[in-house]
C-alpha cells in the first residue's frame, strides 16, 4: 500500500473530486454545506487542504475554512472507514496545523468525535470552554447544523459531547 499525504500544487483529477465528496457526504459529522466537489477542490486549490492518498485514492481529507481575517476553523476530517484508528486522521491533523497560513492566526475546531479530538490535541489543540471568546459566538454555536436556533442559548452539547479547541490555546 501506498501512502503518501498531499498538499497543493500536487494536481488530482476532476472524478477524484467526485469520488472524494460522495464519501465524505455520508458522514453525519462533517458541516455537509462543505463537501461538494467544487468546495473541496476550492479549498484544496486555494493551499486550504491536506489528502491523504493511499495508492493514487483518496482516502483521507482535512481542510481549513477562513471565517474572517482572524479566524481559521479546521474540520471536514474526513478518514475512509476501513483506514480509521491507525494514526492518519492524526497525521493529516499535524500537517494541517503547521500549514503556514494559519501563521498568526487563531485556529480552531469543533467536534462531537472522538477520535477528531484526541487527533486534534495531538496536533497541538487545547480544550476551551468559553463559546464566545477569543472565538465568537457566531463562528462556534452560530454556524451548528446540529440543533435548531431557538435551542442553541441552552445547548446540552456544549462542552460534554461537543468540545471547542483552539491550536496552541490561541495565544490566551
Ligand atoms: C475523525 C477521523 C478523521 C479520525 O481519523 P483516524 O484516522 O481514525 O484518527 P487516528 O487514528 O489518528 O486517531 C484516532 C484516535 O482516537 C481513538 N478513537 C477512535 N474512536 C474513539 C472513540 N469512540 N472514543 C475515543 N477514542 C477513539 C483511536 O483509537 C485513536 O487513538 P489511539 O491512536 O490512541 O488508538 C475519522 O474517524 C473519521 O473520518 N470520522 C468520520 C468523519 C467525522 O466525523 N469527522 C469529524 C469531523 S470534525
């Protein structure tokens, strides 16, 4: 098997986009306004994304979304099935994490899986239990997909089954 973990200018063909986001489409904790075709190869074109290419496949995927000039989520982690528990999904978060664009930015991330969260604090992302700062309010809860809107001010998620982390505690 061969593995290897690619960043742009490496070039993938356009069914490799496809394929990719027919896969990730079928995971219920990937934000799936981000999985179609044209956003992952966006995001990977833009230098926003780390692949995890197994004999010419995709098969793993890690991107980071700009939410405003200071603020970077990284998420759609995203490890085939049948690759999950051997250290890639950490793998692609440590690349992810030394990106240069994130230099000087605050880099953060929300999950409700554990497995992205142990990956995440082994890429240097520490536990934060504050929703409304450094991060604010409306790139955390605002943007969950999870829960209705009028629910969200009382979320029972928050910091038990969903957990905020910040890469190197974001300088606080
Ligand atoms: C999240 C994901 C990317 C992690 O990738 P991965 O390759 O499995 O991650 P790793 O192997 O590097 O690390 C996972 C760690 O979590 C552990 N783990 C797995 N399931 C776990 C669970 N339910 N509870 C606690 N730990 C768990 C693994 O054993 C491993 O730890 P170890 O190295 O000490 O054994 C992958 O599971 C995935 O694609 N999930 C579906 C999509 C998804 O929900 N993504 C999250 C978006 S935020």
């Amino acid at each position: 098997m061969q593995v290897h973990l690619a960043v742009y200018p490496e070039m993938m063909a356009s069914e490799f986009w496809e394929k990719l986001s027919k896969d990730m489409a079928k995971e219920g904790g990937i934000l799936q306004t981000r999985t179609s075709p044209e956003e992952l190869r966006g995001t990977y074109e833009n230098g926003l994304a780390v692949i995890l290419m197994v004999d010419d496949e995709p098969a793993g995927y890690f991107a980071i979304w700009p939410m405003s000039e200071e603020y970077y989520e990284v998420g759609s982690g995203f490890i085939r099935k049948d690759l999950r528990s051997q250290g890639y999904g950490t793998a692609l978060y440590k690349k992810i994490a030394t990106l240069s664009v994130l230099d000087g930015k605050i880099a953060f991330a929300i999950s409700k899986n554990p497995a992205a969260i142990k990956a995440g604090y082994r890429a240097g992302f520490i536990r934060h239990l504050d929703w409304k700062n450094p991060v604010p309010y409306e790139f955390t809860c605002g943007l969950c997909d999870w829960i209705e809107e009028d629910k969200k001010p009382m979320c029972p998620d928050r910091n038990s089954s969903c957990t905020l982390c910040i890469l190197h505690g974001g300088g606080i």
